[in-house]
C-alpha cells in the first residue's frame, strides 16, 4: 500500500471513493460511492427468479451465481461511475453475516482486486449497512436515534447514538419477522420470496376475519417472538382445509400482516420512550412493506415523533450500503484497511461484537 493512501485514509477530511461488494445471500450488489460526491454507480442482481424453483434459497446456487455475476457488475459499475481501480481509496467487502460460500466469493474477489490495485481493503458488517442505509436517502437524517432492523434472517431495536456506537435494545428470540412472512406465506400456499406475496394478496383481505396472537406485546421488554404466530396461522390454515376460498386465504394473509406490523410498531415506538429519542430509523427488507410503513407513520405522528425509512431499492441487499458504511467508517477512524490481504468471513457475526469494539475504538479516540 502506497504511503499516499495511509495518509487519506488516515485524514477524516479527505475525500474518499469507496468500491463496495454485496455477496451475503441471494442478490449481487456492487456500487462506487465517493464521500463528497455521493453515490457514483451501482448494480445489483438478483437470484429471485432461480431460487424460486425450489422456494427458498439454495446456498450452493446462490454462491455459483455470485461468481458468475460479481466481476462483470463490478466492470459496469465503475464504467458507468466513470473511473477505475486506479481511482478508488478502498475496496469495501460484505464480510458477515450470511451464507458462508456466498461471502467467500466477495471476499476473494475483493481481495483478489486489491492487491493486484494496491488498494485498502475492508471488510464490513452487513447489518450496519443496512443500519446506515437510511442516510443514503435522507441527508437531513442525524444521530443520535433508535433503529428498527427487520429482516428475513434478524429482527432487532438498537439505540443508534453514535457512528459505531450502538446499544441493543432488543432481538427476536426465534423467528425474524421477515421469517415470519416468509413461512406464513409458505403455509398458504403463496410462491417465493413469501413476504411480498403476503403482503399483496393481504391488501384484499379483512384483518379482523383471524384472531391471531401477537407474541410478546404485552412482555415488559423490547424482545420479539414470532415462532408462536407462525404456529397459528398453521392451525387457521389447516382449519380451513384445502377446499379454502380465496377470500379466506386472503383474509389470513392480512390478519398475519397486521399481527407481525402490530408486534414491531409497539415495540419500535417503546423503544424510543425508552431512550427519550423522538427520531426512529427502519431498515431492512421488511421495512419495504406498506403496511408496516403506514402504522409507523401514524404511531409517529400521534406521539410527536419523526421516522425515516431507507429507498425501497436500499430496502434489499445491496452494494451502496456496504461502499457508504465503508466510506464512513473509514472516515470516522472507526476501522482500518487491510495491508497484507489476509481476509477471513463471519457467517454468523453476532452485531455485539461490532458494537462492543467498535463504541470502545471510538470512546477511546475522543479521550
């Protein structure tokens, strides 16, 4: 690494460009940010259409897909950003959480670019990517606040007060509400990716056609539990018998929605009664639903509080996520680039982790 590159790296006022790679799960994200500019490029591809033969993901195709799909994104990305490799700052990789083969591909090819470029390489946390999303969209969002992390794989409450300074609140203790969706969709019969389907077939439907459970409403903590719903809706279904009308199944799928969005608006805006903060952030795929978006909507406005939601592009998996979580990182002195090419991926790495090292790094960089 040139001693040029330690010196802006190491400048909190230099201006970066950021290459960021997405290869967590089912989608290939790749973007360039630069911190002065804002987002350059980006692409993304999504495997949706494949895995959908099986009705869920498979890791093996996923991760053959992202060899096949990562080097050519990453040629039109910086083509259409209008620079090379000679121009980036860094190389910014997904290095967990996710499925293990699928990570390595990032990884490997972001590795594999860096030292052939002579370029910083990083590696970030896929949940702070989709942490920080909501500020790609929204310039006049600010720390401190709480954040609602939804996802197929995590649901969570984290106290946002500072750039790598994160406190959870509360997480799911089985089910994510993004599983939630997906298996309820499953058990009606509803095609892959489950969420989107439900949620489309529930706005025919009357939500007080089921009376269904709201796990842990009413628990006096801010966990979520969503195994017991999915069982429910099990029973409804199997109640109704193969011979259910449309309307029926309908009617199911909005009386599931409105269980799990009720469970994560109570519990979100708890949240920032708990903390005093009158600003809440929601991020992953779950927070692209209509309805969840609507009741938060109303819940905020009602208790004088202000929400803020990621594009619906940067709801999903994608690459300016990872280059803006790396640009800011970087600049914030909250991380290091890499020098020897030594990589490693964290399929299940816990966010505490980050936090806990991360809030120590920045404590002791203000003292």
């Amino acid at each position: 690494m040139s001693p040029e590159h330690n010196n802006k790296l190491a400048s909190s006022h230099a201006p970066l460009c950021i290459l960021g790679l997405e290869t967590s799960c089912d989608e290939t994200g790749v973007a360039v940010y630069h911190s002065e500019r804002g987002l350059l490029a980006h692409a993304l591809h999504s495997q949706v259409a494949m895995h959908r033969l099986y009705g869920g993901v498979v890791p093996e195709l996923a991760s053959r897909d992202h060899i096949a799909r990562t080097l050519p994104l990453i040629e039109h990305t910086l083509t259409e950003a209008d620079c090379t490799l000679a121009d980036l700052d860094a190389i910014a990789y997904t290095r967990g959480p996710g499925l293990a083969g699928a990570l390595l591909v990032g990884a490997g090819l972001a590795t594999a670019l860096a030292m052939a470029a002579d370029k910083p390489l990083i590696g970030i946390h896929h949940l702070e990517g989709h942490l920080l999303s909501p500020l790609l969209s929204d310039s006049g969002l600010t720390f401190p606040f709480v954040a609602l992390l939804v996802s197929g794989g995590h649901t969570m409450l984290l106290d946002v007060i500072a750039l790598g300074d994160y406190r959870l609140l509360g997480e799911t203790v089985d089910d994510a509400a993004g599983e939630a969706f997906d298996k309820s969709a499953m058990l009606l019969g509803l095609g892959y990716p489950g969420g989107p389907e439900l949620a489309r077939m529930a706005s025919f439907g009357n939500p007080q056609a089921f009376a269904l459970p709201r796990p842990k409403l009413h628990s006096g903590d801010l966990d979520f539990s969503f195994a017991g719903l999915k069982t429910a809706v099990l029973t409804k279904v199997r109640q109704l018998g193969t011979n259910s009308c449309e309307q029926s199944r309908a009617d199911l799928a909005a009386a599931t929605q409105e269980a799990i969005t009720d469970v994560l608006v109570s519990k979100a805006m708890e949240a920032t009664r708990l903390t005093n903060r009158s600003t809440l952030v929601v991020a992953g795929g779950v927070g692209a639903n209509r309805r969840l978006r609507e009741k938060l909507d109303q819940a905020c406005m009602k208790a004088g509080k202000h929400v803020y939601y990621p594009d619906l592009q940067w709801c999903t998996d994608n690459g300016p996520m990872i280059a803006y979580a790396a640009c800011r990182r970087l600049q914030a002195g909250l991380a290091s680039a890499s020098r020897d090419y030594a990589f490693d991926v964290r399929p299940r790495w816990d966010l505490a982790e980050l936090v806990s090292t991360a809030s120590f790094e920045h404590r002791a960089t203000a003292n």
